[in-house]
C-alpha cells in the first residue's frame, strides 16, 4: 500500500509541474502577442500629428493590450506573472513616446521661433526709426540666447542664428544709410557733375553703392524726359504732316524755348522738311520727284519677298501721306491688302516633289498619318527651303527662272560631309536639315572641298592653325549660303556633296 501511495504522489506532482510549465507557456505566448501589439501602437501614436495627444493616446492603448491580454490567463498568480513581465513593456514604451513628445515639442517650439525671428527682421527692415531697430534687434538676439538653457537650440546653433540675424540687420542698415545719403546728395546737388564731385569726396566703402544708386536715379529721370520729349515730337509731327504751317512751327519752337523740353535743332530742321514736302506735294518738279522715288522705293519693298513683312506692317497714310498722292496711296495700300507673298506654282511643285523623294508627308491627309518626327522634318525642309527661294529671288530682283528654283530645291536635299574621318563612316547631314550647333562643330573639312579652297583663295599646301582655321571657316561659310539659297563662290555648285 505504502508504494501504491508513493507512485500515487509522483504521479501527481509530475501532473502539477506539467500544468505549472503549460500555463507559463501561456503567460509567455500572451506576453509575445502583447509586444506585438505593442509595437503596433507605437507606430500608430507617432503618427499622431499633434504630439501633446500621443501620450493619453499609447496610455489608453497599452492598458487595453494589457487586458485584452491578461484576460486570457485563468489564474491569478499567472496573471501577475504576465503583469510582472508586461509592465517593463510598457515602461520602455512610455519612455519612447515621452522622448518622441519632448523632441516633437522642441521642434514646434523651434518652427515657431524661427518664424517669429524671420517676422522681426521683416519689421526691423520697415522700421524708419534707428533707435527702434536696434530695441528691435536687441529682443531678436535675446530670444535666441535663451533658447540655449531651456534646449531649443544648441550653444552653436544659437550662435550661429545669432550672427545670421546681426548680418543681416548690419547690411540692412548700410543699405538704408546708403539710400539716405543719395537721397541727400541728390537733393543738395541739382547738377549732375557737382554731384559726381561730392560722391568722391565720400568714404571709400560708401562711394560705389551711392554712385550707383543716384546714377540710376539719374537715368530714370533722363529716361522719362526722353519720353515726354518723343511724345511732344510726334505731336508735332502729326500736326506738321497734316496741317501745320511754318510760322505755326516756328511759334511751338519759342514756346517750348523757355521749358524743360525744348526742340532740338534737328527736331525743327525734320519738322520743317515734312512742312515743306507736304506743301510741294504734287506741286513742284522737286516735290514730284520725290514723291516718284519714294513710290519706287515702297514698290521694291513690297515685292522683295524677304522684306514684305516689314511693307504689310507699314502705315502708308500716316508715314507717307504728306508725300505720295492719294492714288499712289491706294495703289500700296491694295496690295497690302493682298497679304503676304506666296510661292509661285513651279516654287511649290519642286518643293511638293522633294519631300515625296523624301517620304515625308505633303498634304493633309499625309500629314493625319505621319509621326510627330516626319511632320517636324517636313515643316522644316519647307521652312528652309521656302527661305532659300525667296532669298535667292530678292538677291536676283526678279522671279526666280525655273532652272533655278530645282538648283536650290535639289540642293538643299544633297547629303553634306559635316567630319570626314579616317576609320569610321563620316559624319554627314542634308543640307536643309543642319543645324546652326552642326555648323559651329566642324572641324576636320573634306579633302576635296579643303582642294577647292585651298586653290581658289592660294593657301598653297600650308597646314598652319590659321590656315586650317581659315580653310574651315570658309567652308563653313559657303554650306550656310548654299542652305540660304546664295550662289557657292569659286563657282562651286558642290562643294562637300
């Protein structure tokens, strides 16, 4: 009996250690899923944007965890186990977000000061008083300088602040002494020169920045008279091409005599000719021929297709009228109405032709189905080639012969050597399709272009810097003329093809 109770007993005590290490094992697995949680929480308060809530925020939270998870343990002295091992948990967590509050205080702390800093120097540089500035600049520096005790700013940092805000104060304050002084200077010096005189008689350090500042000035003012003068010139003008007669001119000459904007000699000399020709109009042999030359003049122009532009933004009546008859007039002022010039069929065609050899789009349709890079190419070749014709017919004073419109279309397709290189494949381009940077590029020109040169400007066999440079300046020259639709010189028609 006494073995029968003695397996009895160690039977039981083997199942109350079996059941200690269970609920242990228990306590431990509450305790992994609490500082899971934990870790959760942290995140989540630190996330909180305003910090002065994050610490009732990780308190209500670690507590709920702690609950949550201690209420999963039976016995009381498990429970306290899992208080026990929890509560250095918890502990470290409420030193985390207490850190993590006091850092983010000083933060808030320091955004504000700086703002309140920027604000201050901002009231410093309007206020007219100097004895203000400087109270003003006195309380800046002292907020700083506390900041070091109560830890918003370390003992550099605060220094460093401190000589930003007293830079700053010191070149304000030059800048107000400096504008003080011009305004001083120019108030107590009407005369240009004087004035001059007086700033060299200033501190060196003070001299450029006044100079500068009532020099400005200076120019300003001049720049305003010249204003009002020009507009009191073209009243003069107006009435002068319209109506005025020259005792009326010579009137407003002695009337402006004894003001700030007189007319100048040459002012008078031009009114009077427009009084002049507006008199002889039609009426003299003098008078016509002029008005002849100049109708002559506004024709060329009219039909220079380079400077049509310029003819269209003409105001005919207003610049002319006191010259040209009303006929003449018309005459001009029709054709303005006709717009800018445009190409001839024959211009058009070969330009229609040439970019169908190139597989660029042509009309509309083309257009609709090409890429965003054949239509740039194409817009291009017509861009350049349309401004090499109408060069080409402004130089020649006259339409462009048919034989020459396809010598400057097929030459500005012709493929041109950029580099010529001895082992790889030389670099080369179309010519409509160069670049001003590819042209500032070349370096080594074409041995057979470089022969042609060389021949026809006698540089013989030199190979000198200059003469290589000139060499490649002068071929440069003739693919940029060649491009703008010009004759090659030498009498080449391909030179670099």
């Amino acid at each position: 009996m006494a073995a029968i109770g003695q397996a009895v007993g160690q039977v039981g005590d083997l199942s109350f250690q079996l059941f200690e290490q269970e609920m242990e094992s228990r306590v431990f697995g509450a305790l992994a899923g609490a500082t899971t949680d934990m870790n959760n929480l942290l995140m989540e308060v630190e996330k909180e944007p305003d910090h002065n809530k994050r610490e009732a925020l990780y308190e209500k939270g670690a507590s709920g965890i702690s609950n949550k998870y201690r209420d999963t343990l039976s016995y009381p002295a498990y429970q306290n186990l899992f208080d026990e091992n929890f509560f250095d948990e918890m502990e470290g967590g409420r030193v985390r977000v207490a850190n993590n509050v006091r850092q983010a205080s000083i933060a808030s702390i320091r955004a504000n000061d700086l703002l309140w800093i920027e604000t201050q120097q901002d009231k410093i540089e309007r206020e007219p008083d100097a004895g203000r500035r400087a109270d003003m600049l006195r309380m800046t520096l002292g907020r700083i300088a506390s900041g070091v005790a109560d830890g918003r700013w370390g003992p550099e940092e605060s220094a460093s602040l401190q000589i930003r805000q007293q830079d700053r104060f010191d070149t304000n304050e030059l800048l107000v002494n400096t504008y003080a002084m011009a305004d001083a200077l120019y108030q107590d010096y009407p005369d240009p020169e004087k004035r001059r005189e007086a700033i060299r008689s200033l501190p060196a350090s003070m001299r450029d920045p006044v100079s500068g500042i009532v020099e400005d000035r200076y120019r300003k003012e001049q720049a305003h008279e010249k204003e009002a003068n020009d507009a009191q010139y073209i009243g003069l003008m107006q009435q002068a091409k319209k109506s005025m007669t020259q005792p009326e001119l010579n009137a407003a000459v002695l009337r402006l005599q004894d003001t700030d904007m007189p007319l100048t000699p040459a002012q008078w000399e031009k009114l009077s000719g427009i009084i002049t020709e507006r008199e002889n109009k039609g009426k003299t042999l003098e008078g016509k021929g002029e008005a002849a030359v100049l109708y002559s003049q506004l024709l060329r122009l009219a039909q220079d297709p380079t400077r049509r532009q310029e003819f269209l933004k003409m105001n005919l009546r207003v610049e002319f009228g006191h010259i040209l008859d009303d006929g003449d007039l018309k005459a001009l002022e029709t054709d303005q109405k006709q717009g800018a010039s445009t190409l001839d069929s024959t211009s058009d065609d070969a330009i229609n032709v040439a970019l169908s050899i190139m597989e660029l789009p042509v009309t509309n349709a083309d257009f609709k189905k090409a890429n965003a890079k054949d239509r740039g190419r194409a817009l291009l070749f017509r861009e350049r080639t349309v401004a090499a014709l109408n060069q080409a017919a402004s130089e020649n004073q006259a339409p462009l012969p048919p034989s020459r419109v396809h010598e400057i279309v097929n030459g500005m397709q012709d493929v041109v050597t950029l580099e010529e290189k001895n082992y790889w494949p030389d670099t080369t381009a179309p010519l409509w399709e160069i670049t001003e940077e590819q042209f500032q590029e070349i370096v080594n020109v074409p041995e057979e272009a470089a022969d042609i040169i060389r021949k026809a400007e006698g540089l013989g066999e030199a190979n000198d810097i200059d003469t290589l440079r000139e060499i490649r300046d002068i071929y440069v020259r003739i693919l940029r003329e060649r491009q703008q639709g010009r004759d090659a010189p030498f009498g080449v028609e391909r030179l670099g093809w």
